[in-house]
C-alpha cells in the first residue's frame, strides 16, 4: 500500500509541514483547523456561506468534556466559556419537580463557541473576546467563504479541492489533506459515498430562547442553573441557561435555551406545515431563527399551552425568535479515503441526534486526536478505533433514545436512565466489537 503523507506523518514523520483543507467553516472545521495550526501545520478552510461570519445560530450547548477539554487546549482567550448547570431534574404536567439529582454541567452557545474559535483561529475581532496576540509557531490560518467545493482529485503527493462561488467565479485550492468537517449534509461524503443518506427521523426539535430577566420567578427557579426536563407520549422538552448576547453570563442578561421534541410523520401536513417558511419556501432540514411562519408557529404555542408544564409553556410562547430543526440520522462507514488523503469528522462522519448531546463534543474529540495522530502521539489503528468507534456507538444510542421517547410511552424511569447513561464521560464507554471493527 502506497503511504501517504498523513501515515508519513504518524509514523516518525511529524515534523514535516503540512497543508490541510477543510471543507466547512463551522465548529467541527474551526476547531480541527486549530488544532492542526497549533502543531505549526497550514490550514485552509473552505466555508459555503457567502457571508465573511457566520450568523448566530441561537442555539445552546451542552459543553461534554470534550468540548472543554478542546477549549482548554486551544482557546487563548480570557473569559468564561459557559453557565454552570448543578442539578437535573424533571418536571411533572402541573410543573412540580418529581425527580432531581446532583450534577453538575456546562452550557455554552454556538455564538459565543463559534467566535472565540474564530479569535483564535484567524484573529476575527468581535465584541465576545479580545483577539489573543499570535504565535510564532503556529501555521497559517486561512479562512474562505463563498466556497462550494464540487469535487476533488488526487494530484501528485496531495488533492485538489474545487469550488465555486455564489458568483459563479470557480477555481481550487491543492493541499496535503483533505479534512471533510461540513456536517451532516457533508458535499464531501456526498461524493465519496453516495449511496449514504440522510434520513428523517419522524420528529423535530423546535428551539429558541427567552431572556432570562423577561421569565417569570417560577421559570427562573426552574431553569436557573438547573438541566430541566419534561416527558409525555411523544413529546420531550428540556431547557437550560446558556450565555446571553456577545457571549454575557450576568445574570438576568444570559438566556434560557429550550429544545422542544414533538413528532412530525414523514408526508403529514403538519409536516410541510412546520417546515414552510413565511415565505411559502419548503425548508428541508432547519427552519432559521426569523422566517418561521406564524401561523404555523402560533399552533404550536397553543399546543404548548396544553400539553407542557407551565414554565416550559411559557418559555416556549415567550421566544421571540424560534426555529426548527428536522431530526435526521446519517452514518458513514469510515472515517478516511484515498489512503488518507481525506478524512472525515463530526456530523460529516455520523450526524448524531441530539438527545445525546454529543455533536459538539464528537467534533472536539475527532480534531484532537486527529491532531495527536498528526503529530504521532497515537497510532493510525488507534486513531480510527476510538474514531469511528465514538461516531457508531453514540449514533446508535442517539437512534435508540429517540424511539425511546418519542415512539414509546415508557415509565419516567426509563427515560432518566436514558440520559445518565448518554452522560458517561467518552473515556469510561467500552465499544462493542461492532463499533470498532475496520
């Protein structure tokens, strides 16, 4: 088998400089991005939004350790990175809690994780952090928007990448390597594995915050600093306080974050309801913050009023931006091609769902030990063990607490057990064979 420069590089060959391409410009690209620049290797990423920086996506993160394990290596910047979270607990119909325990947990949002990723990735100033000052040793950031990438080939000892802009302009870019970190959606799966699909799972999340200091004493004392949850036949919403605008954890100004499951049959209208914008566009996949059609979204405030305890109603009613994410599976069966040449992480290697609260954490660990592989801390075998092995496993964990709670009437019991078991730290899991078989 002919060795490429990534097995060069694992085997004794670290030091040789390397240029890598990432496709995608969001936090699994960012964060791999980082962690190859800090070993002194060149990145360039490769972002298809026509726009410099990516919006606010309104969304809060559950930060495993992975996530702050990454933060701790690699972040430079000197501010807090989330809101403490110190019990968990759940909620009966009437709002009272029937079931609470001990523990203690970090919430951030993709904003705040998004910009400090992009200070210290490529010196992009924002009002959540001071840019920290550079290091000589590390290699050069380059961050490309407006990049469609349409294909790629091998070219000598590397790959070309080629794109297109929203212009029409094209052109490529040639690297050593070629990162796949463009989500669940990913064009570079897309092209190695076309017969891989994403796929609809039958339920949505709808999402959104409120600022703390508009919630009412009982929202308060139910969401502050406590994981909240509420169970019943086809539906699971949880909530929790994440920082507020530009990254602020005073209280009063932070936000309560609420992810709200309710089934959605696959060709139902309530289906294409949901997913058409004020518009009249049919979304496939998310329904961004502002566009939700009202109509559609005022049912679904009534619906709420009826059926959830009355802080997560209000929460739920009192969002003055919400939007909808589509839940999908996706798996791919490896995680590197063309002898290593590219490889893939994140949601573009397996799109997890997110009752496992584990896609930012399974970008964080895939780009640190993609790193420690680079720089020849681990071994190839090892890398892609742990690798795939985390994508397979949790993808199926994902896949069975999602039928658990919403295709299931189970005892609350059953779902608790659920989410202890989803919060084990990565390092204490044992995979099954299947898992790591490659």
């Amino acid at each position: 088998m002919a060795i490429s420069s990534t097995h060069q590089a694992a085997e004794g060959q670290g030091s040789k400089k390397l240029h890598f391409v990432i496709v995608g410009g969001s936090l699994g690209g960012l964060a791999t991005g980082l962690a190859l620049k800090a070993l002194g290797h060149d990145t360039t990423i490769l972002e298809r939004n026509p726009v410099p920086l990516l919006q606010d996506q309104g969304a809060g993160i559950v930060a495993g350790g992975d996530t702050l394990e990454w933060f701790k290596r690699y972040n430079r910047c000197d501010r807090p990175i989330a809101v403490n979270s110190q019990r968990r607990q759940y909620l009966d119909k009437d709002g009272n809690i029937v079931h609470k325990e001990e523990m203690e947990q970090n919430m951030t949002s993709w904003d705040l994780a998004y910009n400090l990723m992009r200070a210290n990735y490529d010196g992009i100033e924002s009002p959540y952090c001071k840019v920290p000052d550079p290091v000589p040793e590390h290699g050069k950031a380059t961050h490309l928007h407006d990049r469609q990438v349409t294909g790629f080939k091998e070219e000598g000892n590397g790959i070309r990448v080629y794109w297109k802009t929203s212009k029409g302009e094209e052109g490529s870019t040639f690297g050593d390597i070629l990162i796949g970190a463009d989500g669940p959606s990913s064009t570079v799966r897309k092209i190695l594995e076309p017969g891989v699909e994403r796929k609809y799972a039958g339920y949505c999340a709808l999402r959104g915050t409120l600022i703390e200091s508009e919630a009412s004493e009982a929202a308060k004392e139910a969401f502050s600093h406590r994981f909240t949850f509420f169970h019943c036949p086809g539906v699971q919403i949880l909530a929790y306080l994440i920082p507020g605008k530009d990254g602020t954890i005073e209280p009063g100004q932070r936000l309560i974050n609420f992810v709200y499951y309710t089934n959605f049959p696959e060709g139902s209208a309530e289906l294409e309801e949901i997913m058409t914008d004020k518009d009249g566009r049919r979304r496939q996949i998310t329904i961004p913050p502002g566009v939700i059609n009202q109509d559609a979204w005022e049912k679904q405030r009534k619906i709420a009023r009826e059926r959830l305890p009355p802080q997560f109603a209000e929460i739920v009613c009192g969002t003055k931006k919400p939007f909808v994410q589509a839940v999908t599976d996706v798996l791919t069966p490896q995680n590197e091609y063309m002898n290593g040449k590219v490889v893939l992480i994140g949601d573009a290697l397996a799109g997890f769902r997110p009752h496992t609260v584990a896609s930012t954490s399974q970008a964080a660990f895939d780009a640190m030990i993609y790193a420690d592989y680079i720089s020849g801390k681990v071994s190839r075998e090892e890398w892609k063990r742990q690798t795939v092995g985390f994508a397979r496993y949790i993808h199926k964990r994902g896949v069975d607490m999602g039928v658990r709670s919403q295709h299931e009437d189970l005892p609350l019991v059953e779902h608790i057990n659920d989410r202890n078991r989803a919060s084990v730290p990565r390092e204490q899991e044992v995979y099954p064979d299947w898992a790591i078989a490659v």
